[in-house]
C-alpha cells in the first residue's frame, strides 16, 4: 500500500486532503511543521509528499528544497498545495523539483488527477 505524507499548518486542510487521499485506497500520514514531516520522512519513507508553502518555521519551499538535496528523500515525488499560486510561484516550485502544484482552494479532482499520475494508482 502507498503512504502519503501531508503537510500543513492548517488541520482543515490536511483532514480535506487525508479525506481525498483515503478515497484512493492511500494510507495518509500528516504533519503540520517542516521539522515535524522531515521527522516522518526519515521515519517512514512516503511515496509522495503534499506539501504546503507557508508554514510556520521552514517555508514548504524550504523543505522541497531540502528534500531535493538529500540523497535518501531526493526521488520521493513532492506535490506542492498552496495558496501561492502565482505563475513565478509555480516556476520556483517546478525549479526546486516539484512534481505537481495544486492551488489552493483544492479542487478534488484536479488535486486527484496529479496524485494519480505521480503514484499510478
């Protein structure tokens, strides 16, 4: 089975985003801070990672970045969920190795259609 990790400061979102995961079949872990998701990166190894961009602490930018960078995370595909969705913001998330950009309001299907590109599920 497949493990999704979602990170957001904001537990409506990330109980929205669990939601649609789960309608896919998807074990979904969620954690709110960067530090809190490098934990469970390292812990359990995701197949994919939905990521916000503004967080307390590190930005979700930062921690693409870092996940990138890292020999042992570097091919977990990211999926950046943001309500920065400008075409520059997109750009840098598509530079720093994004997968997908969803912007925020979430739409389920669009949201969807990428996880299920990204995963082939």
């Amino acid at each position: 089975m497949k493990t999704v990790l979602v990170v957001d400061d904001s537990l409506t979102d990330r109980r929205l985003l669990s939601t649609y995961l789960q309608t896919l079949g998807l074990t979904v872990l969620s954690a709110e801070s960067a530090e809190e998701a490098m934990e469970k990166v390292n812990h359990h190894q995701p197949n994919l990672i939905v990521l916000d961009v503004i967080m307390g602490g590190k930005s979700g930018f930062e921690m693409c970045r870092k996940l990138k960078a890292d020999q042992k995370t570097k091919s977990i595909p990211v999926i950046i969920c943001s309500s920065k969705s400008s075409e520059a913001d997109k750009m840098l998330g598509k530079a720093l190795g994004a997968s997908g950009y969803v912007p925020k309001p979430v739409d389920q299907n669009e949201f969807l259609q990428q996880v299920r590109q990204i995963l082939a599920v």
